[in-house]
C-alpha cells in the first residue's frame, strides 16, 4: 500500500462533485432515505469505486461503492471516502454504513454534511474517528443538503417540504373562464413536470380538481422506478369511487374532515390510509396533515392544485417552493394560479425568492421560494 496523498482542496472538492453526480442518480429511486453518493480514492489519487443510494431496503451508497472498488479488485486500505451525507451509525433496514467503512481500513473520510436524523447526528462521525480515520466534514455540504431538501425538512421540521406547481401564460392565466387549460404549456414542459413529480415521495391535489379534471397525476413522461403515493385533500369525501386517480399498486392517501365516515365507507375502503384532521371551519387542518405526512416518512410533497387550496397553502405559510411554468402565450381573461388576497395594500404581499430560471421547451420554468435561505 502506498502512502496516503497530502490533501489537496481541489481535488478534494472535484472528488465530492462526483460523489454528488453519484447523489443525484439515486433521485428517483431512494425515497425516503436521502439521495447520498459515494466515491472511494485511492492513496494516490485514483477513483477505484462509486456508488450511490438504492431503494429503501436496500445497499446504502457507501456500501455500493465499497462493492464496486471491490469488484474491479482493488484494494481499499489507506483509501479516502467522499460522502454526500453522514454514514450512518445505526441498525435500520442495513447495517451501520461507519462500519462498513472502519472494515475497509481506510485512511479519511470526507463528508459533506452532517446527518439531521437524530439516530446518527454526529454518532457517525465519532465512530469513524474513534476508529482512527481522518474525518472532514463541510464540503459541498449546502449543495447536499438541496439535494435532500425533503429529507432534511422531515427530520429537522417535522414536516415535508412543499413544493407547490403551477402552468401559466405569461400573464399569469391558468385556465380560460370555461375551464379549459389543456395545454397552455409545451410538451417538454409537461414532461419536465413528470420528472419533478418522480422524484417527490408523494403528489398532493385537491377534491376540486379532482371534480373538474379527473386527473391520474401519476408519472407517464418519464421513466420512473416508483409512483409516488397520491395525497388527496378531500373535506366531505366527496372523491367518485370511478376517479383515474385509483390505480392498481398505487397508494392513496385521503384527508378529510368529516364528522362520520359511514356514507363514504366504501370510499375510505379504497384508500392505503385515511386521516380525519378538521380545522375549525370544517377543512382540512394542513398543519396536521403536514405532520401526519413527516411521521409517514414523506420528505417532498408535490402539490398539483386549483386556485383555492393554492390559496390555503400560501396563506397559512405551508409552501417551501414554486415551480411555475410559464408559457409564452396572452390568454388575457380566465383563472388564476391562485386566490390568494384580496390584498388592501402592495405592501402586505407574499415576499418571494428568485432561486432558478430555466428554458424548457418554448416555456420558462421559474422557481421562487419563500425563504431566502434554507431553514436548517
């Protein structure tokens, strides 16, 4: 074995912008366990393994990068590890993956953020140091924590991290006055629509559209491994038993707010999981169903709705994000994203954040959040 290399900042940031190409193919496929990617360097600098999350169950990136220096015949002794998140400490569905790494006998391990789950939280990381291995941590840490935006928010919050997505004309219509909405944005902006709802741990919509669109709002323009589940905000379970959102393997979750589900047994029956939370006006409590969802293991909810439980969202400050498309089309007269307001003065409107533009299609995608920073 030859001697470990002096560290080098740059390489070592080079390093961890694989780990985090290896962090987002696991985008789709993780959930709810974060998107984490690592990449295993030998003493003299070469990338002898790689690997990333695999469904939950499954190999933790650590150990399937372990695996691949392994496979091709290398030798991980003295190695340095670049880590998108803490390794983890504890027993779950797999092993401890500080373990897997102390077995490898490896010289350092770099880390770009800290684990927010409470089960590890620092434990990671004293293991590894207990066991005489380097450790750094901070590296590329704020673009791992965006990668695992949902997660984060789960375990530090208690909640997921809404995302709320909208299609508009420039001018902000979403619909004609009749309805009529299809389709006001392109192809690839639809498609680029999909991806994001592959990769959230569950799509969110409301009685209303339901009643006036019948949508599937499941992933068909994109290959996806998983649907994500199907959260339906339905106060009076109003929801026809004969909607296209009930599909085969598919789980739907309802939140009502009825005082008795006896008239809508056989729809509740339908459902993976029913939970009655009314607010004071006979609503849906979107706090409490919020957290119900953070308890269920959701890191990111995709929230496809109409303009009232838009308006629910922002008013009661539930959105983390927006994901807007935008067409290049004057629709004039129709419906808006949403009915938030009326408002008496410019002043008291929602403070929004640029975060990203991007052309797709003949359409723009914006997304805005409303918190300048990441809260945690």
């Amino acid at each position: 074995m030859s001697n470990p290399r002096p560290s080098d900042p740059d390489a070592d940031r080079e390093y961890m912008k694989l780990a985090l190409g290896q962090a987002e193919r696991a985008l789709w496929l993780s959930n709810p366990n974060p998107r984490v990617g690592c990449v295993i360097v030998s003493p003299d600098g070469r990338v002898i393994g790689q690997g990333h999350t695999q469904a939950a169950g499954s190999h933790h990136a650590e150990v399937m990068a372990l695996r691949d220096a392994q496979t091709h015949g290398h030798d991980t002794a003295g190695a340095t590890a670049f880590v998108t998140l803490e390794p983890c400490s504890h027993h779950g569905r797999t092993p401890p993956c500080a373990d897997a790494l102390v077995a490898a006998a490896l010289h350092r391990v770099v880390v770009a953020t800290a684990d927010p789950n409470p089960l590890v939280s620092g434990q990671g990381v004293e293991r590894l140091r207990a066991a005489g291995i380097h450790v750094n941590v901070g590296l590329l840490g704020h673009e791992s924590r965006e990668l695992n935006v949902g997660f984060f928010s789960r375990m530090v919050r208690g909640r997921p991290w809404v995302r709320m997505k909208m299609a508009a004309s420039i001018d902000g219509i979403s619909a004609l006055a009749n309805g009529q909405s299809q389709w006001i944005t392109s192809a690839q902006a639809r498609a680029d629509g999909h991806a994001w709802r592959a990769r959230a741990c569950a799509v969110a919509t409301g009685i209303g559209t339901v009643l006036s669109d019948d949508p599937s709002l499941d992933v068909r323009d994109v290959v996806s491994p998983r649907q994500p589940h199907l959260v339906l905000i339905d106060s009076r379970l109003q929801t026809p038993e004969s909607a296209k959102l009930w599909q085969p393997e598919r789980q739907v979750w309802i939140y009502h707010a009825a005082a008795s589900a006896n008239p809508a047994q056989a729809l509740l029956s339908k459902a993976s999981h029913a939970h009655a939370c009314p607010n004071a006006n006979g609503k849906v409590d979107l706090q409490a169903m919020l957290m119900d969802l953070g308890r269920r293991g959701i890191n990111e909810l995709h929230l496809e709705a109409g303009a009232a439980l838009n308006a629910s969202f922002l008013r009661e400050g539930w959105v983390d994000e927006m994901l807007i498309y935008l067409a290049p089309k004057w629709l004039g007269q129709g419906l808006g994203m949403s009915t938030y307001g009326p408002l008496s003065h410019v002043d008291q409107a929602l403070p929004l954040h640029w975060f990203e533009t991007t052309p797709v299609g003949s359409d723009l995608r914006v997304r805005l959040r409303t918190h300048e920073q990441l809260p945690f």
